[in-house]
C-alpha cells in the first residue's frame, strides 16, 4: 500500500523531537550543523528549549551537570566526527562522575563509514563511544527512534548514573513513516530508575558495626547530593550524632556550618576514626584509597552505601556493604533506629569540635585582609560572605588553588550548590556548568574560576550574553597555571605556565554586552559582586591576584612526579 497523503505521515526529526517530549526532555544543549541543523531548529518549533553552545565539550559539560541536577538525562547533540569527539570528553566525564547523560550525534553514512570510502566527516563513532560511556546504542531506522531513547534514558538513570551514547546517522532524519505508527512506535519509560531496597541483613549488619564505634565517622559524597533525598540523610545525620565529612560537591548537602561537620577537622577524623561510613563516595585518590598516612596507623572498618555493587572492596575491604539506592537505605537506617541510638562518645565529638574552631580561627583573620593585589584568602572572605548572603546561589568552582582554597574557606548552605571539577579534576567544566546551572534552577550562579581554568571555555561568555543569564564570573587573574612567576631560563619563550600580565578579561564579557569590572582590591571585588547579584546581568569580575600567591598545583602537588635525577 503506498503511503497516505502528506498529513499521515511524519519522519525520523519529528520522531526524534516526540520521543523527547514524551519523556519529559525540555532542554537540548547542542552545537549546529550537518546533520542536525534541522532538528534543532524543529526541536526548538516544537517547543524544546535549544541551548546553542560555542563548542561541544562545554555543551556536554552543560548537559552533564544538569543531569547531575535534576536526575534526568541531560541532552547534548553534536554533528559527526570532530564534533562528536568534542562531545565525548564530555560523555566520558559525566560516566567517571556517575552524572547521567545522553550524547546524541549525527553520523555519516553506514555503508560508507563501514568500507571506510571517504565520507564526509566519516567516523565509528559507535564503537569510538562504547569504551568511554556506560552503553552506546545506534538507531537505524525511524520505527526504532522510540525505542532507542527510551532504552537510552533507562540506561543513563538507572543503577549507577552515568554517560549513554545514541548515534543518529543522516540518513535516519529523513526516513517517513505513517504518523500513526510512528507515534505508536514511541515509548515513554516508565520507573526509569527504579528503587533498589537494600537486602533487611546488610541494614543490620552495618548498624551493628556503627553501633559498636568509638570514633565512628559519616562521608557523605556527591552520590548522596545526587540521590536527593536531603530530609531523609539529615534525619539519619543527626539521629546518630556522628560528625560527617563531606566531599567536595556534597558540600551543603548538611550546611558546611552544621555542629556535626567536620569539614575543618578533615585530616584528624581521616586519622583518627574506627568505623566509617561512607554514603555514596568512592575510596578513590580523593580520599587516598582508604589506606596510607592519611588514615592513620589505627585499624578501620568501612560501611558503604552504594547502587553499585561493584564498588564494593575496591580499594579496602568493607566490612559491611549496603547496596541499595541511598534514598531507600538512608530510610531503613533511619527506621531501624526509630527505637533508640546512643550518640558517639562525647570524648570523639568534642575532639572534632575543638579540632575544627581551631583550623576556622586559624583561618578567619586571613580572610579579612585587604591587600591589592589580593591573596586568595582576601578574594575569597568576600565571595564566601556573598554565597552566605545568597545560600540559594550556585558556586561553580575549578581552578587549582582557586578550586582548593575556595573549597575550604567558602561555606555552602543548601544541597547540589557546589559544582566543580570533579572526580578527574578536569579544566573546562567553568562556563558549561554555569549555564546549565542557571537554566536548569532559576537560581544565580557564582563561577569562580582560575585564569587559566576560565580559558578552556572562555568563549562561552558571549552565550552567556546571548541568553541573558544571572551568571557572575570571577577570574582569579595570577598570570598563570598555578602562579604567574615562573621564568624559562632556556630562550626567550615565556615559561610554560604563565600568561600575557595584566590580562584584562573582563573586556572579553564587554565585547558581548555583558558587564565588565576590574577588581583590584577586596573592596573592589566586594561592590562588583554584589552589583551582580543584585541586576542579575551576565558579568566577569577580573580578581588582580598577586602572581606568587599560589602553589604548584594547590593543595595536590604530591602527585606530581619526582625524579632523583631533577632533583640532584
Ligand atoms: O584538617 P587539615 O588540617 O588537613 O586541614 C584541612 C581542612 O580541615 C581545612 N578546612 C578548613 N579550615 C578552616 N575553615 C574551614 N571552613 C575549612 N574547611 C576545610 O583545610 C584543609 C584542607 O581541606 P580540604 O581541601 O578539604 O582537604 P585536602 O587535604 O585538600 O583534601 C584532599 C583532596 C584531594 C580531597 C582535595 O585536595 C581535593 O578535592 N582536591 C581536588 C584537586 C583537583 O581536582 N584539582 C584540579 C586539578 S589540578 C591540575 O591537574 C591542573 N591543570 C592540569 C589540567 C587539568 N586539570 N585538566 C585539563 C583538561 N587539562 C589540564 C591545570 C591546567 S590545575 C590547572 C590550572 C590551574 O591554574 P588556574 O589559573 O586555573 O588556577 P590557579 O592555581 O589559581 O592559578
Ligand atoms: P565523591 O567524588 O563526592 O566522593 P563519587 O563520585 O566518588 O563521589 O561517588 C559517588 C557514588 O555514588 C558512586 O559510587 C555512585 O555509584 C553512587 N551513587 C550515585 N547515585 C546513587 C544513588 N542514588 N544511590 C546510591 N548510590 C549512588
Ligand atoms: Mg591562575
């Protein structure tokens, strides 16, 4: 039978366009182009929210992060090859960090991709993806468009979250089909991650080992933050009474200024604590495997919550392992000791409190100076009172001593505020975070940004223009890649990690319209940030910090490696 008249029939764009709708997808992070160019420009007469980037990478860090968020797939659409690859470092982030993601791309020509005859952008970007993303699907004809999203979707949210690949070849697009079946052919997934009850026995078993601690310890990580079940983690937090740790992005998560946080005694209850707990955070290098000089001699036993079974034992034994999604077993904690809990040994608590007064007052008159150029600590004493003025704000935060300085002096009130690099402490997250952040919560965002973090997505400044955003972008200006003062005494070159002095980035915000401000004192800094935050207009604050102020890569400078040759 040939097909109806034209009003029957839809094609591969609108099947694409439905499936998202179906699903809840409202925003597409994307960069335009062959072979999509249309579906944007459909997507967004359709009603989707087309967020066009300057280049893929800071699109995928956008769409990651808003995963992150909001618990669904963040959208990312990329052309073919170059632009795919742009697209995957970003993929692959969002996998390493557990954020769920969806990378969709077009892609040339099957039959000539797979005889490797020359097309046009001509790359396997199928098998490119698979080994970096947690599954990578590729949809062929129109009729499977709703199955392959859905299956995308399921896979990116459920379990442990993480990045999905869905390649589109041109050829899809165009395909027609009879609208009727088309909109059958589409799927909305229902559950799309589901609970996971964890087993009564693994409960019992990990609040017996809690309830026999002497100096028990909670680390809360971004898994925690992502979970959202924030009332639920502070019932059990303070039900207990044991002091937590939380990880850089579960800052918040409980206030950074909660009596039980021992975000400021971070190496004595590392060292000191018999059991700890941790609440979606793995023992990776962020907290030194779990072994070595930074647990201290004492023994330790691990409890850890996590959806994926696999993390368990994979640095240390854990002696208790939970495998369940937080929200539920943060829940069956909290139920089981409805009937009673006896609170840590005050001995440990009060140690913790003294440990942490100690380091705030150590710190707190560093944060008041007024120097100009200014030091990281008198830049950062005022954002860390403009976040405490303005606890809905969202912090993003990369860099090296301006990512671990602002890390310890800026307190974070409310949860999923503090975005950063991350789990492989990744450059170039700065811009794409910020406006995904923006976009997805209607909340104000605070980006501080090293100079030399910012330039990996510094062009995204004027899309930050282009949308009008509530953005307030600090650059933390020391000349250079953790200072400005190194010197080549080889030839004539600048020494490989230092800048053009006296950069002026603010006139990069200009150029698109936005608001530019040279800051040179804390004062300075303190009138222009609050300048934006009050008008909410797209600006870029460039904070004078004095080039020697910082250390060779902040506070991780123990990683770099030694030779005994260099240092003969
Ligand atoms: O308990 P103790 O006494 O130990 O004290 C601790 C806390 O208790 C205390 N503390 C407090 N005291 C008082 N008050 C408060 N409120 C408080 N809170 C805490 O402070 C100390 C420290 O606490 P912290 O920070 O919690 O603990 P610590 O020991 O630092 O924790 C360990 C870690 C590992 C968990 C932590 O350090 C961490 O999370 N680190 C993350 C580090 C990271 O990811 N860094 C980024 C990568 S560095 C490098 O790779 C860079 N590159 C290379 C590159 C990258 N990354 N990516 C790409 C795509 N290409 C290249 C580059 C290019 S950085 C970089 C650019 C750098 O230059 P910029 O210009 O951007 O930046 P500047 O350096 O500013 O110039
Ligand atoms: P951090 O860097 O803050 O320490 P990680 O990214 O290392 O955090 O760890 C996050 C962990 O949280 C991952 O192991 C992931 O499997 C887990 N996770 C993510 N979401 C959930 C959830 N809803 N329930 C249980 N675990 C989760
Ligand atoms: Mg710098």
């Amino acid at each position: 039978e040939a097909p109806g008249t034209e009003q029957e029939l839809t094609d591969g764009f609108h099947l694409v366009i439905d499936a998202l709708k179906l699903n809840g997808i409202t925003t597409i992070y994307n960069v335009p182009g062959i072979p999509i160019t249309d579906l944007g420009r459909m997507a967004q007469a359709e009603g989707i929210r087309m967020i066009s980037f300057r280049h893929e990478q800071n699109a995928g860090y956008a769409a990651g992060i808003a995963g992150y968020l909001t618990k669904k797939p963040g959208i990312c659409l990329t052309v073919s090859a170059p632009g795919f690859l742009n697209g995957l470092t970003a993929l692959a982030h969002a996998t390493t960090n557990c954020y769920p993601m969806i990378l969709i791309s077009g892609s040339s020509e099957r039959e000539i991709v797979d005889l490797q005859q020359g097309d046009y952008e001509e790359m396997d970007q199928l098998a490119i993806a698979k080994p970096l993303c947690k599954t990578a699907y590729r949809v062929l004809h129109a009729q499977d468009i709703g199955i392959g999203l859905a299956r995308a979707i399921r896979a990116a949210v459920s379990g442990r979250p993480g990045g999905v690949y869905l390649d589109l070849p041109a050829k899809l697009f165009g395909q027609v089909m009879n609208a009727d079946a088309g909109q059958k052919s589409l799927v909305k997934v229902i559950d799309a991650a589901p609970a996971q009850i964890p087993s009564p026995a693994s409960i019992k078993r990990a609040l017996d080992v809690l309830k026999g601690a002497k100096r028990p310890l909670i680390i809360l990580g971004k898994g925690a933050a992502y979970a959202q079940a924030d009332e639920e983690i502070k019932t059990f937090v303070e039900k207990s009474g044991i002091p937590f740790l939380p990880m850089s992005m579960a800052k918040g998560l409980l206030s950074d200024t909660h009596p039980q946080c021992a975000g400021a005694a971070r190496s004595t209850v590392l060292k000191e604590s018999d059991v700890v707990l941790l609440i979606g955070a793995r023992l990776n290098w962020l907290l030194s495997h779990g072994k070595g000089k930074n647990w201290g001699e004492a023994p330790k036993k691990f409890i850890q919550v996590d959806i994926e079974p696999r993390e368990m034992d994979s640095n240390v034994e854990i002696v208790a392992p939970v495998v369940g999604d937080i929200g539920s077993v943060v829940s069956a904690f909290n139920q089981a000791m409805a009937s009673g809990w006896t609170a840590p040994p005050a001995e440990w608590t009060k140690a913790i409190s003294s440990k942490r007064e100690e380091n705030v007052a150590k710190m707190a008159p560093k944060l008041m100076n007024n120097k100009s150029p200014m030091d990281y600590h008198g830049a950062l004493g005022v954002l860390k009172n403009v976040i405490k003025e303005h606890p809905e704000a969202i912090l993003v935060n990369e860099g090296a001593n301006t990512l671990d300085l602002a890390r310890g002096v800026i307190d974070m009130y409310r949860p999923r505020k503090r975005l950063d690099v991350g789990t492989w402490g990744v450059m170039g997250i700065g811009m794409g975070q910020a406006i995904a952040a923006a976009l997805e919560t209607g909340h104000p965002v605070l980006a501080v940004e090293g100079d030399s973090a910012f330039g990996f997505s510094g062009m995204e400044v004027e899309t930050i223009c282009r949308y009008n955003l509530p953005i307030c972008v600090v650059i933390f200006n020391n000349d250079g890649i953790y200072r400005g003062t190194d010197v080549n005494g080889a030839n004539a070159d600048p020494a490989t990690t230092v800048f053009v002095k006296g950069a002026r980035y603010d006139k990069m915000m200009e150029a698109f319209g936005g608001v530019g401000v040279n800051a040179t004192s804390p004062d300075e800094l303190k009138r222009a940030v609050n300048e934006a935050m009050k008008s909410g207009k797209p600006t870029l604050i460039n904070a004078v910090i004095d080039p020697a102020a910082g250390s060779e890569s902040g506070r991780i400078g123990n990683l770099n490696p030694q030779s005994v040759l260099q240092k003969k």
